[in-house]
C-alpha cells in the first residue's frame, strides 16, 4: 500500500481521547490500592539536622513511610550518565519542595494529613538565584563543584579571532532567554503493583510501574538501581500521555511509588498537584548569550562567536545534552567559515532544567536570527536576502565539521516563504504597526552523537494479524499511528491488519526516549528494516508450505483476512501461523537502526546527527503601543522534512509548536524568588490560548532524506525553534528598538515603547 506513505490516516486514539474513554495513569485504580504523598522541604537550600516520622506513623490509615535511609538500592537517579538526583534527600535539600521523606495510606487525605506531622530541622544555607551569583568569585559551592560549573561545551574551527579582526562589519550583542515551564495538561503520576512473571522462579516480589514516561526503559534502569531489583522483576508501562514536550521525566517519582509498593506490598498510586507539578519538574534553561558575527561589505559571514550562560538549577539534569545541541546549532542555518562557540550551565538553588521542546535551540535561535536581522539592517540589505545570500547548502560544513548529508532545502525553503508573504501581502497589506519577522533554523534528528537505538519487533499473530512493539511511547504527537503505517506501507498490506504494541518492557526491546525529534526518522527506520526483514520470512515460509519460489509470494486481502498467495495457490497468515507452532517455528523479527554518527570530541567536531530538518518562519504581527500588547496576526511556515508520512499529523506539529513558540515568545516565564516559583499555577503562569494563537500555513518542500524511512525527517521540536525569533524579529522592525530578550510580555514592550 504504497498510498499509505503521504497519506493522512487517523490516529487509532483519537475517538477515545476525545470521548473521554482514555485511561491515563491517573485513571488507573486496583484493589487495595494506598496513595502516596512526599513530605518535601520548605527551604530552597538547607541540611537536614534531624527527622522525626514517627507521629506520620502512628496516624490512621498510613501504611508506611519511607526515608533515604530507607532506600535499598542507590539513592541517585539522573536521565544522563550524570546520577546526582537524590530520590529522597538525606543530607542537604537544594531546591524549594525537594522530597525527603514519602507516605503511603488508605486515602489521599490520610496520606496528606500524616505528611504534616513529620518534622524536621534545618540548617539554611546560601541561596544562589541567578547565573551571575553562581559564577561570582567567592560563591557559595554546590555538590563540592568548584565555580558551580555543571558542565561546559565547546564547538570551535577555524580562526574566528584572525576572522573577526578582518571582517568589514561587526555584529555584537547580548540576548536573554527566560525559564519556562512545559505545561502539559497532565500531571505527572506513577502507579506501582506487585508483579511477578510467571516464567520467571522468583523468591522476591518484582513491581510493575505504570508512568507518564516518555522513556520506559530507562525508568526501568534507573528502578532497578533504587530498588537493588534484577531488570527482570521491574516492569515499566506507559499508558495514554497527555502531553510531554520534553518533560514527564520525572524519575523519583516512579522510584518512590515503586519502593512503596515492595514495602507495603500493596499497588500504590501518587499524583502530583499542578502546583507540585510546577514546582519540582524539570525546565527549560534561561540563558545568557553574548554574540558577535563578522561579515564582509557584500553580507558574507566570515565567523560567529558565542559565549552562552544557562542555569543549570539544583542539579546536572539534561544540562549536558542541551549546551551541546546548543552549541552545535548556535551558528544557525548558515554557512560560517570560521566559528567558536562556548557554553557553560551553572548550578543553582533554582528547579533543575532539562529537556524542553527545542532542546537548547530555541534560545541560541533568538540570538543567531537577532544577528542576522541586526547585519542586513547595517548593510541596508533585506532580512530575507541576508538568509538566501549565507543559507547552508548541500555539502557545507557545519560547526561540528561534519558536511551536511543528503538534500538540503532551506535555500528553497526561503525563497518559498518569501513568496508566500509577497502573496498575503497582496491580499492583506501592511497596516501600521504591523511587520513581519523572518527566522530560520536546522534541527539534528536523534541523539547527539551517542547511541541511538531504533529498535522494533515484528511479528505474526495466531489471528493473523502483524503485530509490532516499539519500546518508545506515543506522548500524544501521533508515533504509534506513522509506526503502523511504515509497517503497512513495507508489507504492502492494509492498515487495519497492523496491532502495535508501544513502550512496555515487558513485550518490547528499549528502542530509546521519545524525545530529539528522532521516533520518526530512526526508530521508524528500525520499524521498516525490521518489516523488511520480516516480509523476507513471510515470503521463504510461505514458499515452503505452498511449494513455489519465495519471489512468487505476495501478500493479499481475501474476505477481511492476509493471505499468501503465488499465482492460484494460497495460504491465509492464520494458517501459517499455526503450521509454524506446530514445529515450534516463530515467525517474528527484531531490527535495529543505528544512524551513522561518530563520537565528538573536545570542541565537539565529529559527525553529532545523521540527518537534519530545515525550516522558516515568518510572522506577521501587530504592535499595540498603548498597551505593548503583541498580537501574533499569520504565521507562514515552511519547512524541510523529507517526504511528509502523514500529512494532518504533521500539520498539527507545525501548528502545536508555533502555539508553543507563541507562548515562549510573548507569554510564558517562570517568576522565581529565592528558588520558590511565585506563579505555580495555569491563573498565574500565561499560556496561549485559542483566541491567542493567529492562524497558521504550513508548506513542505520536496527533498528526500537518504536515512529517515521512505525520505522522512522529524518536525516535532524544530516547529517550536525559530518562533520567538520571529516574533521579535518582528516587534523590533515596528518599534525601531531592539527587542533582545524574551518573553516580549506587556511591561518590556512598553519600555521599549
């Protein structure tokens, strides 16, 4: 079913999402079941001279609670090779609302009343705020860090200095990016069982744990170290997601659930508040970016520099593979000869920052695209053509060094939105006040040059129907339905015979986080070899049972059922299947797809990303002096993706991540004092709403990628990326001020006013 590649199948979940019949974790109930609650410290920065639980204990219905002391296993979990996030703290809190010790009873409010009767005391310690109080000499040391410095990237070629010195323009600049929260609907939650595999002779009890993870496998890992549990009496389990956008990597919240559940032997259930949401999940890291591009008098750039400060929060967190990306990508779209780029993340007492939508590229996009805008102002060229004139192209190298692979369509990207503005132009001129921002971005698909499983099995049903398990959750973008139409599409069978089965370790292999733009490109690639390899067997089996030549096999429909058939004989899958167990032959695979990248070394040169995604944004905004209030009127997009799988699919990414780009360019900001977030909830923390979000035209120009299946690219960050950068793009055209920092809310509008 070659169509079914370009064609806009419907998500299998979307009737019972929008009925109301998915069951999320919180929905989740057992017999017996207790709630959990942590008790967590009202200091930002503080050691723990003494506690005391046992009045939490002795009140009615508490079934046990738990301390660090308490913790079998490592009390340290970490989504990087970094573990430095205590479960439960024993020694030292370093963010507000850490937890410190964990209660499970009967009901929720038990569990709640018995949290308050825990006391303990407290020695305060310094607080860090910001990135400037943590670097400043004489700061208090977090975990023993010498400068507080979490960690620091480099990506450097060529000679920037000796390239600066010799440029005819010099473009330098300081751009501020803001802490922000992801705002999924879905709080997080975990319920944890007991479990115990019936081919497995176990003398302990094992625990499955169903989480709103976007990484099932590595929550196994990192519950399997907590607990002192073998891999296989620990299960992990996503149900329906709402939402993640980087976040829901909540790690001691599975790990608290699960130790709960092997102590009181009982399933145990915790959910967070929005307000404990907010407070102790990760965010995305604010940023300090000191810029400078040189370019020749024709707009040339000769060399970018960049000295990028982020906030690492309390702990390392994601802080590593987000500076990378940052520095990978912190040139932009464009072809710059000499480049250095350094980024540092410095611990605070603020809530850890990881990963977010972007991955550490929206805040370098502000910054490069600011630059670009800033270099055809001083050569009184046009914000477009400064783009088209450097815009990379196939072969050029990137800051890493690596030359870009495959077809490269954002020069035509480029020309093509400049075309669609000129025709909206047309129909709706310029008003005043109004302008439009112009931003381009890339986006390397996958992990940054480290393993990168796309993992899958393949297998033939005793009903036969073809199953496959992919280890990597659908958090709601859609994966599982582009899974089953790669796997339809390779066996060139309908849709409807595929049953897919996503992020259980108990029936799947770890085919890696959803998280990088990367399910499409690698982990579909993994679906697809594997489903060639598969139709291989299909065809050799089939072969064999209908005497005839494996290349004389095809796979057909007859009466609602997958046949085999060569010319007028035929076998149904059904009967293959039972054929095949009666000699105790399997008819299933496993693949996997590893993208071709190599390790970087010290500045970061190597080959990080074995396929890249491109695209434009330009919107068109108005500018209410009055009031500084920015309103967002049409968002043009247009964007590199490879051969698009599923059309509607892809078009509600474009639409979700200039929603979400809107929102980080003019709304959202986490508001901090002395680590304690003051708007932890959706009434004080500013979301775009419908009313807010300006209609949007999502266009996609023809390349292929020669490593995505079927020529595909990812577009779930890289729609977010270049958004803000637009936006303020724009505002600054309007206003002739620059507009440097994010978000561009009511009170910075009106100071630039």
């Amino acid at each position: 079913m070659s169509s079914l590649i370009g064609n806009s199948v419907i998500k299998p979940d979307a009737r019972d999402k929008v009925t109301g019949k998915a069951v999320y974790c919180a929905d989740i109930n057992r017999p017996g079941l207790l709630h959990a609650v942590a008790y967590r410290s009202e200091h930002s920065h503080a050691r723990l001279i003494s506690l005391d639980v046992s009045k939490a204990q002795s009140m009615p219905g508490v079934k046990a609670v738990l301390t660090g002391a308490d913790i079998p296993g490592e009390n340290r979990v970490g989504m990087t090779g970094v573990k430095d996030t205590p479960v439960l703290a024993s020694a030292e809190v370093c963010f507000y609302q850490q937890a410190v010790a964990v209660v499970a009873a009967e009901t929720l409010a038990q569990a709640r009343a018995a949290v308050v009767r825990i006391e303990a005391n407290w020695e305060a310690l310094p607080v860090l705020n910001t990135i400037e109080e943590a670097m400043a000499p004489g700061a208090y040391c977090l975990h023993e860090k010498a400068g507080n410095i979490s960690c620091d990237k480099l990506t450097e070629y060529g000679d920037v200095d000796a390239a600066l010195a010799a440029a005819d323009i010099v473009i330098q600049r300081t751009y501020t990016t803001q802490m922000a929260e992801h705002a999924y609907i879905e709080p997080e939650a975990v319920l944890a069982e007991p479990y115990q595999p019936e081919d497995i002779d176990a003398q302990q009890a094992g625990v499955l744990v169903w989480s709103t993870t976007k990484s099932v496998h590595m929550d196994q890992t990192e519950i399997c170290r907590v607990t002192g549990l073998p891999p296989e009496l620990v299960c992990v389990k996503a149900p329906y997601i709402g939402g993640s956008f980087g976040g829901k990597s909540d790690l001691p919240i599975n790990c608290m659930a699960a130790l709960l559940c092997l102590k009181t032997g009982c399933p145990v259930k915790m959910v967070y508040t929005r307000e404990e949401s907010m407070q102790v999940s990760t965010k995305r890291h604010p940023m300090i970016m000191h810029y400078t591009h040189g370019a020749t008098k024709d707009g040339r750039l000769v060399a970018v520099k960049a000295e990028i400060l982020a906030d690492s929060g309390a702990y390392s967190g994601y802080s590593a593979p987000v500076l990378t990306r940052s520095v990978l990508h912190g040139a932009g779209p464009y072809a710059v000869p000499n480049v250095r780029i350094h980024a540092v993340a410095y611990y605070t007492n603020n809530p850890t920052t990881g990963a977010m939508r972007g991955f550490g590229v929206p805040q370098v996009a502000l910054a490069h695209e600011r630059q670009m805008d800033l270099l055809a102002a001083a050569l009184g060229m046009e914000p477009m053509a400064v783009r088209l004139l450097n815009g990379l192209k196939e072969g050029d190298l990137l800051p890493s060094g690596q030359a870009l692979p495959g077809e490269v369509g954002y020069i035509q990207a480029l020309e093509e939105a400049a075309i669609h503005m000129k025709q909206e132009n047309t129909k709706n001129p310029l008003q005043e006040n109004e302008a439009w921002g112009i931003a381009g971005h890339y986006y390397g698909n996958g992990r940054t040059a480290a393993a990168n499983p796309g993992t899958a099995i393949v297998s033939l049903q005793a009903n036969g129907r073809v199953l496959v398990a992919i280890g990597s959750p659908d958090i709601g973008q859609g994966s599982n339905t582009v899974m089953a139409q790669i796997t339809a599409a390779t066996l060139q069978i309908n849709i409807s015979h595929i049953d897919l089965i996503s992020a259980d370790t108990r029936h799947t292999l770890d085919s890696g986080t959803t998280s990088g733009t990367r399910l499409t490109t690698i982990v579909g690639r993994g679906v697809r070899e594997t489903a060639v390899d598969f139709l291989n067997m299909l065809k050799q089996q089939a072969a064999l049972l209908l005497n005839v030549y494996a290349n004389e096999v095809l796979l057909q429909e007859k009466g609602g059922q997958l046949m085999a058939a060569a010319g007028h004989k035929q076998i149904s899958l059904q009967e293959m299947h039972l054929c095949c167990s009666q000699t105790g032959h399997k008819l299933s695979c496993t693949g996997k797809y590893e993208p071709p990248t190599t390790a970087l070394n010290t500045k970061c040169q190597g080959v990080p990303y074995a396929s890249y995604t491109f695209g434009v944004q330009c919107i068109k905004v108005r500018v209410q002096r009055e009031t500084g209030k920015v309103y967002p009127l049409k968002a043009i997009a247009v964007y590199d993706v490879g051969t698009p799988l599923n059309p509607r699919l892809l078009e509600g990414q474009m639409e979700g991540g200039i929603a979400g780009g809107l929102g980080y360019g003019l709304w959202e900001e986490v508001k901090l004092k002395d680590g304690r977030i003051l708007n932890h909830n959706f009434d004080s923390y500013l979301l775009p709403t419908s009313m807010d979000v300006c209609p949007v035209e999502s266009y996609f120009v023809p390349t292929k990628d020669g490593e995505g299946p079927f020529g595909a690219k990812g577009v779930g960050e890289p729609s977010l990326i270049p958004t803000a950068a637009a936006l303020a793009n724009a505002v600054s055209i309007i206003l002739h001020k620059e507009c440097n920092s994010l978000p561009l809310d009511l009170e910075r509008v009106q100071e630039a006013v």
